[in-house]
C-alpha cells in the first residue's frame, strides 16, 4: 500500500491519469490525497469529479477555494467570479451529485500513516493555517466550516464567504466575520506574520510581509 499526495488538479484529468498510470497506482490497494482544488482552470472539471468521486475509500481530500467556488454557482448560491471553465461540470446531469460528495469533503485531514520510519501523523490542508494554533484548535476550526457546510445552512454561507475581511483571526470572532476568516486562512492564505501574537493594527498579509522582512 502506498499513499501519494498530489497539489491543485485544477481540472487536469488527462495529465492525472497519466501521472496515475506512471506510478502504477492501484485503488485496490494504493490511496490518493489531493490537497483541493480539484476543478476549474484547467480543461476537464467535470471528467476530473467523476472520476475522483469513483474512487471511493481510496481518495482523500480538502476542500479548496475553488471547490467552495464551485459550489456556490452550482447551489445558486452566488452567481460571480470565474466560472468560465465550470460550464460544463455546472451543466451536467449529475452536477447535484458531484457538488453533494464535494460538499461532504473536509477542510483539513489528519491521519497517522504508517512510513519507513515508523507511524508518522500528517496534517493535509488547502492554504494553511494561522500561527500559533494548537492541532486541537487547528482541527475545531475546520470543523466549524465543516459543520456548517454539511448543516441545513450551508448556502448561505457559501452567498456570505466572499471577501478579504476580517483579515486576522480573533479568537471572539462571531458568525459569518469567524466563518470567513476561518475559510480565507485554510484555502486562501498566502501570507502570514510568524508571531502568535495578533496584530489588529496590519490590515492585509502582504503589506505585514513586506513590512518585516
Ligand atoms: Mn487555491
């Protein structure tokens, strides 16, 4: 049994199998993680689900940002952004169904796998996560979204997910403003300050970034 772990599929269902067929990967026996992002940009979104979906037991996945983008144009949740290479995921007869088994995927993954050195644990997420947090906060915290995207409400947090703002996490943190930040730290983030310590003063990464380095 081995398991990979592959980046942003983006839609590429073609190099995917190909890369599959390279390492001879048997879903019989092998297992599959992919980091999100399975779907658009690249040209076959919907072949790419269908076949991910088929895999069962022998996939394991988080959720990207484009994955919740997805989403939220197929539920009507929102209608914006990019959706140019969707159109034919978003159109087919089993779309319902594909965007059910997305919404059912975690935001973060945590398994203790067995390696050449012994049992290793291995943290799987989209983006990353906030400095300081614990493995137990890190974990509560996807499971907030997690929660709520598998509960009666969820497409109103997928309308309500979209912006940049609240940009620094704060334990005190409420409703939607938690939910957003939450969801922008693990499938959006890019840059971070090093510290624990909040700074409420930074109102975005890259000026933070710029700023200290
Ligand atoms: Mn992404």
């Amino acid at each position: 049994m081995a398991v990979y772990a592959v980046g942003d599929i983006q839609g590429c269902y073609e190099p995917l199998i190909k890369l599959l067929d390279k390492i001879n990967f048997d879903p019989a026996k092998d297992r599959l993680w992919s980091v999100g992002d399975l779907i658009n940009r690249g040209p076959d979104s919907l072949k790419t689900l269908r076949f991910l979906k088929q895999l069962g037991p022998a996939f394991t996945a988080v959720l990207g940002n484009h994955d919740l983008h997805f989403m939220a144009l197929a539920t009507g949740a929102f209608d914006g952004g990019k959706k140019k290479t969707l159109k034919k995921l978003l159109a087919a007869p089993d779309c319902e169904e594909l965007c059910e088994w997305v919404r059912k995927l975690p935001i973060l993954h945590y398994e203790k796998l067995e390696t050449d050195n012994g049992k290793k644990a291995f943290l799987m997420v989209h983006a990353g996560i906030a400095p300081g947090w614990s493995l137990k906060q890190a974990l509560g915290y996807a499971n907030e979204i997690e929660n709520v995207l598998r509960g009666d409400t969820y497409t109103k947090f997928l309308n309500k997910m979209y912006g940049d703002f609240p940009d620094i996490w704060h334990k005190e943190l409420t409703g939607m403003e938690r939910l957003r930040v939450l969801t922008n730290y693990f499938t959006r983030i890019r840059f971070c300050n090093k510290e624990t310590q909040l700074n409420l003063a930074i109102k975005n990464w890259y000026n933070y970034s710029t700023k200290r380095v």
